[in-house]
C-alpha cells in the first residue's frame, strides 16, 4: 500500500527567499486536497544543504493499515 497526498498530514516548508515562497503557494494549491490539507509550518532560513536551491519540504503522511 502506498502513500499520496492524501494522506498528508504535516508539512514543513524551509524557504530561502520570498520567490520560492509564493512558489510553495502555488504547489499547495495544485498537490493538496483543498478540504484536508495538511498541518503545515514554513520557515526562512539562509540556506537548504544543497547549493542553488531554495526550497526544502519535510514531510509526514499517514496510511491507514
């Protein structure tokens, strides 16, 4: 059995820059079930571990047995 967005229950969004920000914006809008979206928290940091990117997300999803 796998997981999907579905069953998305907490989110962490690490941001470098307000750009990637309203990026994180429009992809909750086209991943996430609009009546069940996830917890989510969302910090700006100075950077994500990998050079030249702005964006990290952590997640936790829940899948029934």
């Amino acid at each position: 059995m796998g997981a999907d967005f579905d069953h998305m229950v907490k989110a962490t969004y690490y941001v470098t820059d307000n750009a990637s920000s309203r990026l994180l914006g429009t992809i909750r809008e086209e991943l996430y079930n609009p009546r069940r979206p996830p917890a989510a928290s969302k910090a700006l940091v100075k950077g994500v571990g990998k050079n030249g990117h702005s964006l990290m997300l952590d997640m936790i999803a829940a899948v029934p047995k």
